[in-house]
C-alpha cells in the first residue's frame, strides 16, 4: 500500500500538482479497499473517517488515479461506475448487476484465449483489456 500511495504520489508531482493530505487520504483508502467501490461510497467512508476531501475532489483524485493506471474504472452502466485498485490482483473481469448493483468478479481462460486470438487475427498487440457483462445476478434473477 505504501509503495502506491508513493507511486501516486510521484504521479501527481510528474503532472505538476500537489499531492495534498486529501488526496492521500483518499488514495489510501482505494488502496486498502478491496470492493468495488463506487464515488460516494468512498466519500461516505471518507467522511466517517474525519475527512474534509470535498466531493470535488474525491471525482478528481479518482480520475487521476485511473490515470496513473493504478486503479480501474469499472462502468457500471447507468452513467454509474466503481473503482478498484490493481495491484494484488490478478486479472479478472465482472458481472454487473443492472437491478441491485452488484459486482461480481470472474474468470475464464477460455474467453481470455479468444480474446487473445482474435488480437492475433488482427496483428494487434493488446496491453490489456475490460470485459464487463450486464444482466440480472443470481438473486434478481429468481425474482424477475
Ligand atoms: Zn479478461
Ligand atoms: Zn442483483
Ligand atoms: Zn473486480
């Protein structure tokens, strides 16, 4: 978490800003949480730990964090999206509830090999990618 929060910190410097105690407050929190977590989530966490980081800069300090590439966006459709951190974690993709919200994690080397393969067709060299999938999870599901 430390060796992140430094990251970051360099990040915020390289691009000519202040890494200010909001936004550190703010990176460790997103570093530490292992949800998916969604913008004012994070400010009411923030909050009940005596932060004063605005809502202003909680959206900004997230768009700088998916920036330095140490976190992911994750759309959750609806103009919603969560946010988790990548390092720790290997890859995977999602499953997006579109009636409760939830997030659900997934991985099958199956569809990766595709993916793979269909980069190859093309003679493209893939630095990474998001698969997201939207329906009903398992429990709305059973109460459509
Ligand atoms: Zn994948
Ligand atoms: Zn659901
Ligand atoms: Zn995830």
């Amino acid at each position: 978490m430390r060796t992140e929060t430094s990251r970051f910190k360099d990040y915020i410097e390289t691009k000519g800003l202040y890494f200010t105690p909001e936004r550190q407050c703010i990176a460790e929190e997103v570093f530490s949480n292992h949800k998916h977590l969604d913008a004012e989530e994070l400010l009411k966490i923030l909050k009940t730990k005596g932060s004063k980081a605005s809502r202003a800069t909680v959206y900004r300090t997230l768009d700088l964090l998916v920036e330095s590439g140490l976190v992911d966006k994750i759309d959750l459709g609806d103009g919603r999206a969560a946010y988790e951190h990548t390092a720790g974690h290997t890859h995977h993709d999602h499953l997006i509830c579109i009636k409760c919200g939830s997030v659900e994690e997934f991985e099958e080397p199956l569809i990766e090999q595709l993916q793979d393969w269909a980069c190859e067709k093309a003679g493209f060299k893939a630095t990474g990618h998001n698969l997201n999938i939207y329906g009903y999870c398992r429990s709305c599901n059973a109460t459509q």
